[in-house]
C-alpha cells in the first residue's frame, strides 16, 4: 500500500514537471519582465521554472507571521500548528429558509460582519460574506473593507480586485494603522489563478501591490477535476500546487519575504451536470493532500471548510459542511475558509447555516482538544466519595463543580423531545442565538479622525452617503 510520504514526493515531482515543461502563463508583459529579469525562462507568455528557483522562492517566503488586528486580542499568528476559521466568502445569494434564494444585499453584508463580530469563533472579519447586488460593483471591494475596518476590531480578511482596488485598501489599512504597513501584515488577501495553469493580470497587479506593502497573499488555485483541470483527482492536485508555487516565485521576486499562506481550493465537477461539486469526498481527498504537501513545504495552509452542495437548509448540508470541517481540523488546516454559511456550492449564504456552522465548529474544536487529565479530571476522590456512601454522581460536588464546562454544551441545537414540528423548533433555536448576537452587537468604532478619513476615502471613490451612514 502506498503511504501518504510517498504520494505526497510523487505529486511533488509531477509538479516540478508541470512547471518545468509545461511552464505556466502569466498574462502581463510586466510580470513576464520581473520573471525574465529574474533569470526565469520566458517563452511568449509562458514562465517555465527550476527545481532551485522554486525551492529557493519557498525558502525566501514568511511562513511564520502575526497578521495583526486593530485589537491585539484578534491577532492572527499564521504557523503551521494554529487554527483559525473565516466565514463563507463570495455569496452572491442569500438563501433563505424555505429554500428560495434572493440576490445579497449591503445590510446582509453588515449583518453577517456582526455576527463574525459577536461571536467567539472567529479573530477574523471581512471577505465577501455577501456580495452586495445594492453596491456599485467598481467600488464594491472597497466598501466591504471599509464596513468591515469600521464595525470590526479584529484581523481583516480583504477583497481583491485589481490594481486600483488594491491601492485604495492599502490606503485604508494606512490609516487604520498609522502610516506605514509594510513590516506589518493587517490582512488576508485571496489570490486566485486561472486554471489550468494561468494568472491573469489584474491578479498579477494585486500579488504586486499587496506584495510592495508587505501583505499576506492567500494563494488559492481552484482547478475543477473534469472542467478547469484533469479528471483524476493527483492530475488536479498537481494542477494547484504548480500554480501555487509558480505565483509563489513571481510574489518572491516582487519582495522577498512576502508571507505567504498556501491556499489550496482544488474541487470536482459534476460531470452529469459540469457544475462544481465542492462538497463531495473527492473535494475533501483533495483538501487533504493539498494540506500535506504545504506541511511538506512548510507554509501555513487553507483546507477544507464548511462546504455544501445542497440547496437549502437540510440534512445534507450538514453531512457535508461536517465532513469538510473534519478534514480542516483533522489534517491541522490553518485558515479554514468557508467554514460558515455556504450553501450552492459557495453561490449563497444561509444565515441559519451560518449559526450551525458555527456551532459545528464548537464541536470540532473541542473534539480535537486534549483531553485533560489532571487529579481534578481524573475524578479518583469523586468516584470514592460516591462509592462510599452509596451516592450518585448527580448530587456530587464534583459533578456541582464541572457540570457547566462539561462535557460540551450546544448554542443552538435542541436536545430534547420536540413538542411540535423539529425543524421549526431548530429554526426558533437559532434564530434566538442569532438575536441575542445581534442585540450584543456594540461596533468598534475607529478613532473619531480615523473613521472621519475612511468615510472620505469612500465619499472620494463615490459611495452614496445612505449606505456611509449604514456603516
């Protein structure tokens, strides 16, 4: 049988391959310069590179860096060990519980940054929770960063876009900050490639920006085995990490140094229908060995997630969002994205999903912790105690002592015999933990001059004053 080592050198060598012989195409004359300049052989648009050049650029990487949050309680130490997850990401829709979906809206958008806000699962806020249909879409990136800067004080997941969006983010974040930001990584910036094995320029103008600044670039591949990338599931493992490592050295080149996290998001296809499929066990296997062979290099990892295909609230959406996160904490995923919320495969949210994704994580989490085994854990004079007096645990001091931190508690789920319809019972379950979230929800305000310049930056880029005035 072969064991993971082995099949982990194996797609390790086919990449090497890929990106020596098949090379990969970048879709700018800039970037084609900086690789040429770089000694990367260039032929038309296509970059083709050593075995050296890509280990040396995984060497020049930051792997081990502290993303910092406007409060330091929320700073994010990105390693190979640490877990922290991130809400769905990309929604155009928002599903509802009957099923039918809706286009996303700038209030969703602010309702889910509250609930991130609110609750203890996350130190990271941002990203597209909800694409906002209400917003215009050339200042869309930029106004999702400005609400997320503006009711969140923890680590900021950004949105990219191209160049310009990118620099008025980096101004943004200057402000937030104090100035300067290049020794000092404040958000996440998601990097997608062109599958197979592609880049696009308004990507390229991102990683150089993000890079000039010393931002955290999330470089995350997403072939489709059967679509965007071969059918066999090593094929299109092979297919991301080339391009993963590929982008890496043009990022290196850019500043080397540039943290970087492996963002792994290779999926399936439905062949039946040719839609993505990111929540079958082929998409998780993927996940899996796309964690493997960022340990192998050594750079902190996004695996896995809360993924659904299904189509509403249902037990399959469950099923699936369960067992994508077991493969995220099993496999020590570093960055879960999509760990919330996430139904059609990734085109909706669900704010209810959202509420039992979290509770899934809970679960996971505590799961994967140690289990405790001190004196007091080990319960000897508590078994004794009872024991001896014929007792029962229910009226022990030990169980009085414990009984609220163990063993785990649910948020929404009901454990009890339903007295009318379950699923209606669940709904009001958590739609009240939705509420009492909500209704905590005090925003973090930035100092008074601070928010004063982020609402100028907006009114400059044209933003309408009602939708200022929402954040």
């Amino acid at each position: 049988m072969t064991h993971d080592k082995e099949i982990v050198e194996r797609l390790h060598e086919n990449t090497l391959r890929l990106l020596g012989e098949t090379g990969m195409a970048f879709q700018s004359e800039n970037a084609l310069e900086t690789l040429r300049q770089g000694g990367v052989k260039v032929e038309r648009n296509r970059a083709y590179f050593t075995e050296k050049q890509v280990m040396d650029a995984i060497g020049l990487a930051n792997k081990n860096f502290t993303v910092f949050a406007r409060n330091a309680r929320y700073n994010v130490h990105m390693n190979t060990e640490e877990l922290y997850i991130t809400p769905g990401y990309g929604s155009p829709g928002v599903c509802e519980i009957d099923g039918t979906v809706r286009p996303a809206l700038f209030d969703d958008f602010l309702k889910l940054a509250a609930i991130v806000q609110e609750s203890d699962a996350f130190s990271i806020n941002g990203g597209i929770l909800a694409q906002p249909s209400d917003i215009d879409a050339g200042i869309a990136a930029e106004a999702m960063v400005y609400a997320t800067l503006c009711r969140s004080d923890k680590a900021l997941f950004s949105v990219c876009g191209g160049r310009e969006q990118a620099e008025h983010i980096m101004e943004m974040l200057r402000v937030i900050f104090d100035g300067s930001i290049e020794d000092k990584p404040c958000s996440f910036n998601l990097i997608s490639t062109l599958s197979p094995l592609g880049i696009t320029q308004s990507t390229l103008d991102t990683i150089e920006v993000c890079a000039k600044n010393g931002q955290p670039l999330v470089i995350a591949p997403g072939p489709m085995a059967g679509g965007t990338g071969p059918i066999t599931l090593a094929g299109n493992i092979s297919v991301a990490n080339a391009e993963i490592l590929g982008t890496n050295v043009y990022a290196q080149m850019i500043r080397p140094g540039t943290p970087i996290i492996y963002g792994f998001a290779a999926t399936v296809s439905d062949m039946r229908s040719m839609n993505v499929s990111n929540a079958c066990p082929g998409f998780v296997k993927e996940s899996r060995y796309g964690a493997l062979l960022a340990k192998k290099y050594g750079f902190p990892c996004r695996s896995g997630g809360g993924m659904s295909n299904a189509g509403g609230l249902t037990a399959q959406a469950g099923v699936e969002s369960a067992m994508s996160l077991f493969e995220s904490f099993s496999e020590k995923a570093n960055l879960v994205m999509h760990a919330t919320g996430s139904l059609h495969s990734f085109n909706s949210v669900s704010f209810e999903k959202f509420m039992l994704d979290i509770e899934t994580v809970d679960r996971m989490r505590y799961y994967f912790s140690e289990l405790s085994v001190d004196e007091e854990a080990l319960a000897f004079n508590a078994i004794n105690e009872v024991i001896e007096e014929n007792g029962t645990f229910i009226t022990s001091d030990h169980t009085y002592e414990f009984c609220r931190i163990e063993p785990w508690y649910s948020q929404v789920s009901l454990h009890n015999k339903c007295q009318s319809d379950p699923n209606g019972e669940l709904y009001a379950s958590i739609q009240k933990r939705m509420d009492q979230l909500l209704e905590g929800f005090r925003p973090p305000a930035p100092e008074p001059e601070k928010r004063r310049a982020l609402d100028e930056i907006m009114r400059r880029l044209g933003m309408e004053e009602k939708d200022i005035e929402k954040v």
